[in-house]
C-alpha cells in the first residue's frame, strides 16, 4: 500500500515537472505564455509531441494505479468486514453452545462417568453399579439423609472421582406405583434437559430396591427452605421471585417446548430444588405424563393435597393448567411463608387458598399477611402484582387460569438482572429494600 502511494507521488512530481505541465494556458503566467509561444515557433516540435505522449502514458499509469488502490481498498473492506462477521457468527454459536451445555447439566456429570463403573444403560440413562452406590452412601447411613419421600430416602453420595450426587432409594416392595414411578421418572428425565429441571445422572437397581441418582442440590427443597427451621430467613424477597421465575422456566419447558408437551402433576415446594445459587429446579417426574396421550384416561387420581387443582379432584380433568395451579400454590407459599394446608385442630386443615383469597385482593389487607420475615422489603407495586398472578393461577375455573408463559412474562420484570430477570434495582433502592441478614432473625 505505502509503495503504491510513493509509486504516485512519484509519477505526479514526474508530471508537474513536464514542460508542458497539465496546467490549463488561462492558469499560465504571462511569462510561461512566452515560453510556451517559444515552444511553438521553436524546431524541436517532436519533443513536444514526445512530451505529451508522455503526458498520456503518466496519466494512463496514474488512472489505473488509483484504479487498483481503489479495488484494493474495496478487497480489504469486503475481507475485512466477512472476517469479522463470521467471527462474530462463530461466538454465537458457542454462546448458544455454552448456553446447551447449561441445559444438558448431564454432560460434565456423565464424562466423569467414565471412571465410575457404569453397568449398562436404561435407555440413555447409565446404570450405576449398587456396590458403589452402597459404598458412596456409607452403607447408606443416617447422617448421610438428604430428606425422605413417600417411597423412600434421599441421601447424600461421594461416587468415584469425588463426584457428590444425591441417590434416591426407592422401595418398591412397598408399592407397586414406587417401581412404576422409577420407570416413569427414568423414561422422562431421560429425554428432558433444561437448567431448572433436575438432572438424573444414572439408575441402579437391587434386588427389589431401585435407585435413582441425581445432580446434588446443595440448599435441599424450597419447602425445607421455607418451612424447616430456618423459616425462610436465607430467602429474601428477591430471592423468592427467582425461585418462582426458574420455576415457571422449568415448567414452560415442559408445557411448550417439549414434544408432546409433559404435565408434572406434582408440582410443590418438596419438588423445587435449590442448588448452591439458589437456582430453581423442577424435581420429581414419577407422577408426569405425556399431555394428550391416551394413558390419561387410566391413570390414578393423585397428587399431594394442597396443590391439585379442583376440576382433577372432581372430574379427573387433567391439563397444563393443573400444574398453572399448582405453580400458584408454590407462589402463595412464597409470599406469605405458610404451608399450602395448615391444620387448625386434629380433624381440621384450612388450604393456603381458601384463606389468603380474601386478602390477596385487598391492597389494605396484604402487605399484613406477607411472611413476617420479607414484610416491609419489597417495592408494594410489586406485591401487588405477584399477589394478582396468584390469584389467577388458584382460579377455580382452569380457563381462568393464565398459561405459564404468561406467568413467566409477568415475573421476568420483577427479577434483578443479575438473578436472570430484567429489573435493574438502583443503588437507593438497594439500600431501601436490604437483604436479610439471617443472624439478626
Ligand atoms: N437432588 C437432590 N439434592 C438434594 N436434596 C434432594 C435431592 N432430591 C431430593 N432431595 C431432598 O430429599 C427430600 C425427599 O425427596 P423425595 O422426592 O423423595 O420426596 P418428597 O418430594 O419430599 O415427597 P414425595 O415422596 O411426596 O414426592 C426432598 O424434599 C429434598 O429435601
Ligand atoms: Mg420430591
């Protein structure tokens, strides 16, 4: 490029040096008009005739080379801008990559699996050896209990290679729906991948015992947040939106983007997992089914009591907003730090719902009955709003009830940008609105 320049300026000073300069006659001096008249009446007319050949070869020569530095510059832009473009085009796609591997949570998870003594497989899912199941739960020992379900324990497990997983034992002597469930749960989260829906990492099985291994939630259940002993103190406001956003991202998952679209129909606080972040995972799919498929008609009314929706109480009626339902259960929870059924004496329980409706409505009523713990913490625009999505999701009649993208939509404002929604809380506001500190409760 540089030669290319001193290359013209070369051939432009050759030029302005000519006798016969490209300068009009009306710009000559009087005195270059002499010269030039001499010029003409002199004998040495074939110079001139030489010179302005010249004169064209230089101007041909300028021509071009412009002509080229032009089509350079066009070549380099052209280059330059594509290079950049698909560099750009190439982060993209490693974005979307990394964004994948966030779902797929399987994959750091299962390359470690190369070292564990994986048996077989159960569809994609691997089976795990029982001996190092045994082995990782120290003989399944107390101190290793995670938590207890219906069918069995949860307990904590150190797996080969120091990979620390949550095993849930599963006691299918006991019942005949615990085995059906771990079939279910296997052939499901087999094919699901989402980051706020719970990983199985692998099954195993022994004798009538069934095993099935998952990612590890280091903050347990969002009911043991809520209701065990800590009562919520490690939740602030903030907090609890996020949980109720990854939640709804969890089922949206699962009500749109799955082909056929799955319902959980035990969605509640026990089967919302919280890892080391406080992110959300929906946990627990014994219970889902396939919408649409004809093994809707013969499966058995269940569920925990408290968050079914009415209509599958009564008809049996079974949809994605049972679990639009359910979702409003779990935010009711959230707000007000109360069990979905408390019970007032031995033979008598009152639902979340039937007692906050009255004042979920009531703008007087409801920063009163807000969990003692986040009273006073939050923007009351807020409160309002997320009160009025509950609401709507416990509505009685299932078409009333929102679909849970909407849901998603009107919590995605309410989250800091930095815990996944688009809120961008002020300094000020920060200050106003301070977190709990647990050790002052
Ligand atoms: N992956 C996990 N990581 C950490 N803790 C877990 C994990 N899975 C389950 N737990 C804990 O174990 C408890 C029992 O789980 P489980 O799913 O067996 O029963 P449940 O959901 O409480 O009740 P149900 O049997 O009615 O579904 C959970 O509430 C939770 O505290
Ligand atoms: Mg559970």
């Amino acid at each position: 490029m540089m030669l290319l320049l001193l290359l013209l300026l070369l051939l432009l000073f050759l030029i302005l040096h000519q006798p016969t300069s490209v300068l009009s006659s009306s710009q000559l001096s009087p005195f270059t008009q002499i010269s030039t008249s001499m010029y003409v009446s002199s004998p040495g007319h074939e110079e001139k005739t030489h010179s302005h050949k010249n004169l064209v070869i230089a101007l041909v020569v300028v021509t071009t080379s412009l002509a080229a530095l032009i089509l350079f510059c066009l070549f380099f832009r052209i280059y330059y801008t594509k290079y950049y473009s698909s560099k750009s085009t190439k982060k993209n796609v490693q974005t979307s990559g990394q964004d994948a591997e966030r779902g797929v949570a399987l994959a750091p998870f299962l390359s470690k699996f190369s070292s564990i003594k994986v048996v077989d497989k159960k569809g994609c899912v691997p089976i795990i050896d029982y001996k190092q199941i045994e082995k990782g739960t120290n003989n399944f020992k107390e101190s290793n209990i995670l938590g207890e379900g219906g069918f069995g324990c949860v307990y904590k497990a150190r797996l080969d290679d120091n990979l620390v997983v949550a095993v849930k034992k599963l006691h299918c002597e006991k019942s005949q729906y615990a085995e059906k469930e771990f079939e279910n749960e296997v052939d499901l989260l087999s094919k699901i991948q989402h980051p706020n829906i719970i990983s199985l990492l692998g099954c195993s099985s022994h004798e009538d015992t069934k095993f099935l291994v998952y990612e590890l939630m280091q903050n347990g259940s969002l009911e043991t947040q809520l209701h065990g002993p800590s009562r919520g103190s490690a939740l602030t406001w903030h907090m609890r939106m996020k949980i109720a956003l990854d939640t709804a991202r969890g089922l949206k998952y699962l009500h749109e983007h799955c082909c056929p679209p799955v319902i959980h129909r035990d969605l509640k606080s026990s089967n919302i997992l919280l890892d080391a972040s406080f992110s959300a995972k929906v946990s627990d799919f014994g219970l889902a089914i396939i919408d649409g498929s004809q093994n809707k008609i013969n499966i058995n009314l269940s569920g925990t009591l408290g968050y079914v929706a009415p209509e599958y109480i009564l008809d049996g009626k079974l949809t994605d907003k049972s679990d639009v339902y359910a979702f409003g259960v779990v935010l009711l929870e959230l707000l007000l730090g109360r069990k979905p059924v408390e019970k007032l004496a031995p033979l008598q329980c009152q639902s979340i719902v039937t007692w906050a409706m009255p004042q979920l409505t009531d703008r007087s009523k409801l920063p009163n009955i807000v969990d003692p713990v986040i009273k006073d913490t939050m923007d009351l625009k807020h409160l309002y709003q997320v009160a009025a999505v509950a609401v709507l999701c416990v509505q009685p009649e299932p078409s009333y009830r929102p679909l849970i993208t909407d849901v998603l939509h009107s919590l995605i404002p309410l989250v800091p940008v930095e815990l996944g929604g688009t809120l961008r809380v002020s300094q000020m506001t920060q200050q106003l609105f301070f977190p709990i500190d647990p050790c002052t409760q």
